[in-house]
C-alpha cells in the first residue's frame, strides 16, 4: 500500500521527522517531474488551496484540482469512484472532506494512491506541520528540538485544528494546555489519542478559563469560533465563548507570547486587531510554512513511490 498522510496520531515520530526535514530542504524544481496531483475540496478554502497548488508546482509536479461543485462526492457519484478515477492521472489525491471517514473508503478503493487529508471535520495535520515547522523556526532557527518544554495554549473552541496541533507538539516534548468553555473542549477519546505521544516527554492539560491556560505560555493559538457548517450557531457560540477571545488583556497574562491563528480570522471575535497584527504575530508565517508543509508531505509520499 502506497504512503498516506491522513492524521498526525496515524503518521509515526519517525515519519513526521522525516516530513518536517524535507519540508525545509532546498527546492529543485524537478522532484515531482512526471508526477500527477488531483486536489479535490468538498469545502472552501484559500491558503490549503494556494499552498498545495504552489508546492506542486514549484516542485515539477503536475497538478489538476477539482470543487465540491465539479465532483460532488457521494452525490453526484461515490467517493470510492471519484477515487479509483482522479487514480488515472494522479499517483496522489489530496482532499479536503467534511467527514474524516471518507478517507478509508477512497484508500479502500484505490490502494496504490497515496492520500494526502487536506482537512476533515477531525484532524488537519497539514496545518498542524505548518504551525511546527512555524514554532520551530521562532524558538530554535527551525530546529525541532528547540520546542521541547515549550507551553503552547489554545484558546476558544477545540476543534480538529487542536487535535493535530496537540498530537504534533506532545510528539516533541512540547507542553498543550487547552482552555475552553464546556462543550467546545476536546473528548476524552481525543485527549487519549493526543496522550498515545507522551512518550516524548510532552503533556497536555484542560481548563475552562482562557487566563488558566495562557499563564506562564510562551504561545496562544486561536481559531475561528464558527467553524464551516456551523453557521446557524453563531449567535450562541459568542455568547459561550465570549470569555475566551484572544486580546491584550489575556496577552498581558501569558509569557511574552508569540500568536497563531490558522485563519480565515473573525477579526474581533476569537482575537482582536492589534493582537492579531502585534509585533508578535507569526500568522503570515504559518501561512508561509502552509507550502512548506506541503513539499514535505510530497516528498516524503514520493520517496516511497
């Protein structure tokens, strides 16, 4: 079976090493000659998008990419047939999904295609190297190691963008608190799965009070509070999450820390402007580090082609 990248908790510490080395090594533009990749998204989005296309090509790859409107995955046909027809053309897919499960059911079906999850309603683990390859190059020159004993806390709703950044940093001896209101806080199945890397000396801790989990933090990740699809909870969800906006007040609590946000922003919701756009931002670099996920993820996937 051909190498999938669907998870960070499925991907082994040995492999994600791997993933975050090549990810910074220097571009050829000749790695992916002959290779074809089919981006399939099922949801909006805009640096996923931009950064797989760029890294695809930037490495000599040949890239087709397909909507939700083009494709219409288990409506217009099965996933199992978009699959075993994109695997024509494309020696890769990467797909963006509303549900995770989609992902067994294309490999299933065409197993000499390497997969590469793009987001799904559980796990980004693209993001999550993004956000990586982003703490390292702030705390240690890109060096991995600089991040163990590092305290990240995440802010607001935990989503599938907590899960991967958890298991991700726990993978590197790096300490997770996450601080959120009951029902938006991660299951105790996704504490287990993120604890399954504690191994290397990371930890991970729950609050439900925003300034609980940013003392002493020498970085404060947020998300959006209104996921895609959950529109028609907005107005509930501010009211729950109110307390846990990222602003200078909840700065001031922490130590000196950087900020990440995965983006799209819901500038004056989740965080506010001039945190946002301080001095201590690394947003644009993560968004920067989106392509390098991506050559890493590529060539790790094709090394083994």
């Amino acid at each position: 079976m051909s190498r999938q990248f669907i998870s960070i908790n499925e991907t082994s510490h040995e492999d994600l090493a791997r993933i975050y080395e090549l990810a910074l090594a220097p571009v050829k533009g000749d790695e992916l000659t002959g290779v074809g990749v089919s981006l399939v998204f099922e949801r909006p989005s805009l640096r996923t998008r931009a950064s797989s296309i760029s890294s695809v090509q930037r490495l000599g790859g040949n890239v087709a990419v397909f909507t939700k409107d083009e494709i219409g995955l288990d409506e217009r046909e099965s996933a199992e047939d978009v699959a075993r027809t994109l695997a024509q053309t494309s020696s890769i897919i990467a797909a963006r999904v509303r549900s995770h499960g989609v992902f067994d059911r294309m490999i299933a079906a065409s197993p000499t295609t390497s997969f590469i999850n793009l987001l799904s309603n559980e796990t980004h683990p693209t993001q999550a190297v993004a956000d990586v390859l982003t703490l390292a190059g702030h705390f240690g020159a890109g060096n991995l190691a600089s991040l163990r004993g590092v305290t990240v806390a995440y802010v607001g709703d935990a989503t599938n963008v907590t899960r991967s950044l958890a298991t991700a940093l726990i993978g590197l001896g790096a300490h997770v608190v996450v601080g959120a209101p009951d029902g938006y806080q991660l299951s105790e199945s996704s504490v287990a799965l993120i604890e399954s890397r504690s191994q290397f000396g990371g930890t991970i801790r729950l609050t439900d009070s925003a300034f609980n989990a940013v003392a002493g933090a020498q970085a404060i990740y947020t998300d959006s509070w209104i996921s895609m699809g959950l529109e028609a909870e907005s107005a509930q969800r501010r009211h729950d999450l109110n307390d846990f906006q990222v602003n200078s007040a909840l700065v001031t609590a922490a130590d000196s820390p950087v900020i990440l946000h995965c983006l799209p922003a819901h500038r004056g919701e989740e965080i506010t402007d001039d945190v946002l756009d301080s001095e201590n931002s690394l947003i644009w670099e993560e968004v920067r580090h989106r392509t390098s996920a991506m050559f890493g993820v590529l060539r790790w996937i094709k090394e083994s082609q």
